[in-house]
C-alpha cells in the first residue's frame, strides 16, 4: 500500500460472480492494479464516497450503497449481504477481512455510504480503534475497527414508519 494510491468515488459491487474490486494505483508508474474481493452470492450496493484508512491496520474501511433495485425488496428476497455495510478490506491484497451491515434487506434507501471516521477512543476502561458512524437509517454505530466487533448503538431519532 505504500507504493499505491486507492482510486476514490470507486463504484464498487461487493458479491456476485465477479466479486469486487478497488482500483489502485502505482505511485512510480501509471500501471492500475485491482484489489479482489469474493465474499458472497448476493448482490451488494456501490461506493459513492472516499473510504478510510487506518496505516497500522493496513486496512481501508468503504460503505457500501442500497441494493438494486432500492425500492422493490421483493425481488431481492433475505438480507443483500453487503449492501448497506461497513465493509474493511486489507489494503495490500483487497481481502475481505470483516463487515457489518446497518441494515438488512433496505426498502428505504438507508445505503451506508458516510465517510468512515477512524478515532482511538477509550472505551469501558480500555482504548479502543474505533469507527463512528452516523447512519442514515437513525442509528449512531460504533464498531472496532480491527474486528468489526459492535459494542454500541444510540438512536438518534424516532421513527414512526413501521
């Protein structure tokens, strides 16, 4: 990763037959390589905004946009794994090293495209690498950003639609 620069506003499919990718590129020569990732059979959603990246990890963290089509979910039956996620991907190989979906099976256009904020926090007593996450569908996340581990939600607003 040190050599190589994360193409941003990457439209990126998690899942399917051609897995997904991120464009980077050689900072020495204008070679683009794609990073690889197969983790499913279901469809995902694309990146609309710049990831993160934590250099001790050596991890890059994208939200992932609403499965298609957003509004009709009954022809997407379960979850579309991937799809309205926080997925974080090693930033040398692109290999999926953990996700966590803010909401299964959306009907409401809650896609999960934020920037991810990285922050050391402390957190029950120990410190934490922690992502914060505001999302669209009314929760505040926050998750570990080694292990994609979910130790706290807060809502931030009420809802009466369903």
């Amino acid at each position: 990763m040190e050599s190589e620069a994360l193409s941003p506003h990457t439209m990126l499919t998690l899942g399917g037959k051609s897995g997904a990718s991120i464009p980077s590129q050689d900072r020495e020569s204008p070679a683009t390589k794609l990073g690889r990732v197969t983790p499913g059979k279901q469809e995902a959603g694309p990146v609309w905004m710049t990831g993160s990246y934590d250099p001790v990890l050596n991890l890059t963290y994208w939200g992932v946009g609403n499965p298609s089509p957003d509004w009709n979910g009954d022809v997407r039956p379960g979850d579309n794994l991937f799809s309205d996620s926080v997925v974080a991907l090693d930033a040398d190989t692109g290999k999926l090293k953990w996700y966590y979906q803010f909401t299964p099976h959306d009907d409401l256009d809650f896609d999960a495209v934020q920037v991810p904020v990285l922050a050391d926090i402390e957190w029950q007593g120990k410190k934490r690498k922690a992502i914060l996450w505001a999302n669209r569908n009314g929760f505040f996340y926050v998750l570990d950003r080694q292990t994609g581990q979910f130790p706290s939600w807060k809502t931030l607003r009420r809802s009466n639609l369903g």
